[in-house]
C-alpha cells in the first residue's frame, strides 16, 4: 500500500517529464529576474512553455495514462498505455488530437424539433371524421 492508500494517483513519464520542464524553466526564469538576464528569462520562459507540448505528446504516444481506476499492474510510471492511439474517454488531449473513443453519441433535440415532432404527429381532423 502507498502513503495515499491503495489509487493510482497517475504518476506517469509523461507527466514526470512535463513537470521536470516546467520546474526547469521557472528556475532559469527565476535566476534571470535576479541576475536581470533577458536572454536567461528567454531560455526559461522556453522551457515552461515546452512542458505542456512535449507532456501532451508523450501522453499521445502512450507515456501518459486515462484517468479514473487501473489495474494495479498498470501503476508503475514505466508501463506504457497500449490503448492511447484509440483515445482516452474524457481526455482533452486526446480530442484535440482528434482521438475520440468509441462511444454513444448523444443527440441534442431542441424546443423546435419537439414541437415540430409533434405537429407531425397529431391525427389530422379528416383522418378522425372518417
């Protein structure tokens, strides 16, 4: 059992990786404002910026992990998740990236197609009068 009891909280390389990038630049950011260095505050503002787009690729290559509950054999942060070319169900990364699992597809009805639904149903006074 771990110090969070027994979940997954999502340690995955993909998300190692990202917040490694992000720590990285905010500390090269952070020396550049001391040291009043725009090419430092450059370099740094880089590196934060490149965590989010190398996280979201390495999720899309299968580092990163669906959210919600796993087997217990899929928590190691070395394991990689062969299902993420399909898509993860309510992954944004994964819809930006056009993966979208599949699902049921819910279809919106409106006030007017109500309506219009149900003038086409009522009988017609000829079709009652006959």
């Amino acid at each position: 059992m771990s110090a969070h009891g027994d979940v997954d909280l999502g340690h995955t390389l993909a998300g190692w990786t990202g917040t490694a990038l992000a720590v990285a630049g905010l500390s090269v950011l952070g020396v550049a404002v001391v040291a009043v260095s725009p090419p430092l505050a450059l370099i740094g503002g880089g590196l934060g910026v490149l965590a989010g787009p190398t996280t979201w690729l390495l999720h899309l290559a299968g580092w990163g992990k669906p959210s919600g509950p796993r087997p217990r054999g899929d928590w190691p942060w070395r394991v990689r998740d062969l299902g993420a070319r399909r898509g993860h169900p309510d992954c944004l990364g994964c819809r930006m990236a056009g993966r979208r699992p599949a699902t049921v597809t819910a279809v919106r009805v409106t006030v007017a197609d109500r309506v219009a639904s149900e003038v086409l149903a009522e009988p017609t006074r000829a079709s009652i009068n006959s």
